[in-house]
C-alpha cells in the first residue's frame, strides 16, 4: 500500500466508524503501520467527516516524532506501542463504541459467549485498568490486557481493536460491539453461557492459523 492509499484508507475508515455508529465528531482514532519505522494516524481535533488525507500524521515508531505542524491523535503513543509489541498487527482502532464502553464503565470482562468472537478476538475481552488518557500508564495497562487478544476495553474510556489489516480491525470493532451487546442482554435473561475456554483458545488459534491466512489467499 503507498502512502497516499493508506491516507485515504484511514480517512474513509474514519468516515466508515460514524455511519456504523462506532465513533462520533473528533473521539477516538486510527492508525496504520506503512513498515517497521512509520506509521499513518489521525490528527488530533479533527472531525472524522471532514478529514482531508494530507492531514493524517505521519509518526516515527520508535523516536515517536512526527513531521508537520499537525499533531497527532493524543493516543498516538498507545498506537506505537501496540505496533512495537505485535508485529503482526499494521492496524490500530480506538473506538468509544456504545456497548463496550458500557461493559468498560462496569470494568467487565466478556468471556467467550459468541463463536465469531473467539475466533476474531480471542478466548475473551480483558478490560484494562483505568488510567488518565495519553499517560504512559494507560498504554502499558492496555498493552497488557491485549496479549493473544485482537481487542480490549479500556475502563471507564472505551475499546482498542486491532489487525492484521485495517479491514480485520474494523471486523474486530464491530464484532466486539456485537459480543457486549449480546453479553449485556443476555444479563437480563438470566446471565450469559460461555463456551469452554479451551475450546474458545482453539478457535482463535485455528483463526489465525488457518482461516487468515486462506482468506487472504482467496483475495
């Protein structure tokens, strides 16, 4: 992907996450990894309707510089570090999705109550401890609670998806809103029933062993 398609991708996702109802106005943000050294984000205070392409920030990963007088999204640090620690993620996506942020408020964790999201996000959504957004705690706390997960909640703020691709992030964001809404409801009809643990840990394994990979290959 060139850097002018990966702006226009992160532009469209953006636009993308309001009309599904994932995002609104300037709150959370989007990234892509372009290689090892640089990657693409959302600039900060700018609406997701209205972003222009030339405004995405280019990021140094490593030195965590970025080049333009536009900043970056304030969560760019978190973006980096998730990069950093998964190098098989080259998508990032903050969201402040309705039904995750209601299950981030409770601090509960979702265990593995949907087929689609063991095998999408992973035998279960940790929620990270809450920390003040943009500290260095908030990136180290929800780094932790992503290990072997491609999404987790962010206490009391709001969810963190990734991968592969920005097209499996969005999955993933939209997934985990179907996974908390589903485990919220089902609380009213007496508590949701989870699959074996092992079983969950298997169908993500044999996702991103198996699955992933032929469905890029099918492309």
């Amino acid at each position: 992907m060139t850097e002018k398609e990966a702006r226009n991708l992160i532009c469209e996702s953006g636009r993308r996450l309001v009309e599904k109802g994932l995002v609104s106005r300037t709150w959370g943000n989007i990234s892509i990894r372009m290689d090892e050294n640089i990657m693409l984000i959302t600039p900060s205070g700018r609406t997701y309707e209205d972003l222009k392409p030339e405004e995405v920030v280019q990021v140094y990963i490593e030195s965590l510089k970025y080049e333009g007088s536009i900043k970056p999204s304030s969560e760019f640090v978190l973006h980096a570090e998730v990069y950093k620690k998964r190098k098989n993620v080259n998508a990032v996506i903050h969201t402040h999705q309705m039904n995750a942020s209601t299950l981030a408020a409770a601090h509960r964790e979702v265990p593995p109550i949907l087929d689609d999201m063991a095998q999408i996000i992973g035998p279960s959504v940790r929620v990270a401890d809450y920390a003040l957004p943009g500290t260095k705690k908030i990136v180290r706390k929800t780094v932790k609670a992503l290990q072997g997960r491609n999404a987790a909640l962010m206490a009391n703020h709001g969810a963190v998806c990734v991968g592969k691709d920005m097209e499996e992030a969005f999955v993933v964001c939209e997934v985990l809103e179907k996974a908390c809404k589903a485990y919220i409801e089902a609380e009213f009809l007496g508590g949701a029933k989870s699959i074996n643990k092992f079983e969950a840990h298997l169908m993500h394994q044999y996702y991103l062993r198996k699955y992933s990979k032929r469905e890029r290959k099918n492309k």
